[in-house]
C-alpha cells in the first residue's frame, strides 16, 4: 500500500524564537536603574531644601554648597517680610575654601522671598551664586546680633533637577519596551518548543487501517457519503488524522481537521 503524506511544515519558520532573550533583560535591567537614579537625583536637591539651620550673627559659617544661586534670609522683627531686614550685600562675605570669591548682590527689599522656620518669618535681603560646588564660608557683618538661614532658591533647585525627569522618563520606556520583548521572546521560544510535523501520517500511524478496521464501510455505511456529505468537511468533524475514505471506504484519507485532501493511503 502506497501512503501518500499531507503537506510538511516548512523548517525555517520553526527556528523563529522571536526576539533575544538577553536583550529584553538588559533594557528591564537598564530601565530600573536607570529610572531609580533619576529619581533619586531628582529628590535629593529638593530635600535638601527642608535642611534649614539658622545661625546667629555676627560670625561665620562653613556649608557645603552646590552649584546654583542661594539666598540669604534674615530673621524679620515681625510677622511681616521685608519691612525690617539689615543685612545688606556689603556686609556678607562668601568664600570658597579653594579661595574662590563669591560676589553678594542686593535684591528688592519690597517682595521677597520668604521662609517660615519655628512660627518666624525670614525674609530674603541678600543673594550669590555659587560658580561650582564645594565648602563655602559664609561671613555675615550684621550692625547687630540677628539670625539668619542660608538656603539655595526652590527655583534654582528644580531648574537643576529637571535635567533627572528625563532620566527617568528614559528608564519607564526602556523598562517597557524591555518587557514587551520578554513577552514576545517567552512566546517564541514556547511555539518553538513544540514539536513540528514532519511530514508523514499522524503519530502511531503504521500504513494500515486502525486495530479493528475490518477493511469495510463502518456500521450503517449505505455505499455512498454519510447523510448531509457535500464533498465538504462534516459539522463538529474529527480531530486531523487518517479516516477511512466517504467515497472508497475501502481506502483512508486524510482529514486535516477542516476538510479533506487529497492524500489518501
């Protein structure tokens, strides 16, 4: 008996696993820590700006500064900035331990800045940029005892910041294109793990009609196609394999799940 085998599955796409592997968990990777870093550096120089510690003047203070403008605020005799600060550019000093001279500036005295510290109010008389960070002393010739507090401005410190939202812009996109290629590598290598058909009949198929195929129609065969036949596939038909032939039912042919071709055995 001659078999004749249905259609074989072309190798090549059987190698197709989709996307690597590694690359989809180098930008999950990636993406974390990049993002987890952007957002720290981003924090960090706005945190800083809760760290407030007044200091008594007259007298000089050393502080760790970073590149940017810093404000220094003068504690008001009430409740309203502005109308009773002292201290002017002329009598506050800054510099580096390098030796770097900072040059204060006055600012207008009718609306400035404020910052609340312990129910009392500091008003902002003067400012000076920082050129690079590093230790700074900050000498204040107050004309009497008075406190002040030296911070970086909330403006400056987001402007230097802002660069770090990218970053972590940056790594939320790199986490998710590095997850859409895990899903995709994942579902690849799981298509290419199944086996592909080789070529031949059905798996246990030995040539033959099936154990008990009595080499004639099935029971209640009335010689030509069972009832409803239309040369097409029948409603809620049988899984793929080798069925005996509606038309020779002496011979098999090979139903691919939806209709029937043309190999027959």
């Amino acid at each position: 008996m001659t078999t004749t085998s249905p259609p074989s599955v072309d190798p090549a796409q059987s190698t197709r696993r989709g996307p690597p592997l590694w690359l989809a968990i180098v930008l999950l990777v990636g993406g974390v820590v990049l993002g987890f870093a952007s957002v720290v550096l981003f924090v960090v120089p706005l945190v800083e700006l809760a760290r407030i510690s007044p200091v008594d003047t007259p007298g000089t203070v050393q502080m760790h500064l970073h590149r940017g403008q810093y404000g220094v605020y003068e504690l008001t005799d009430s409740g309203v900035a502005g109308r009773f600060t002292i201290i002017t550019a002329a009598s506050v000093h800054v510099v580096g331990t390098d030796g770097t001279e900072v040059a204060p500036y006055d600012i207008l005295r009718s609306n400035p800045a404020t910052v609340n510290h312990d129910m009392e109010v500091y008003a902002e008389a003067v400012r000076f940029r920082v050129p690079h960070g590093g230790d700074y002393d900050i000498t204040v010739n107050s004309p009497r005892p008075d406190t002040i507090i030296v911070r970086r401005s909330v403006g400056d410190a987001v402007r230097s910041a802002r660069g770090w939202l990218l970053g972590a812009l940056g790594g939320a996109l790199a986490f998710l294109l590095g997850a859409i290629l895990l899903i995709l590598a994942l579902v690849g290598r799981s298509r290419h793990s199944r086996p592909a058909y080789a070529g031949g009949p059905a798996p246990g198929y030995a040539g033959g009609p099936w154990p008990g195929y009595a080499g004639g129609p099935g029971p209640g065969y009335a010689g030509g196609p069972w009832p409803g036949y239309a040369g097409g596939p029948p409603p809620g038909g049988p899984p793929p394999g080798w069925y005996a032939d509606p038309a020779l039912p002496n011979r098999r042919r090979y139903w691919d799940g939806r209709q029937w071709t043309e190999h027959v055995s």
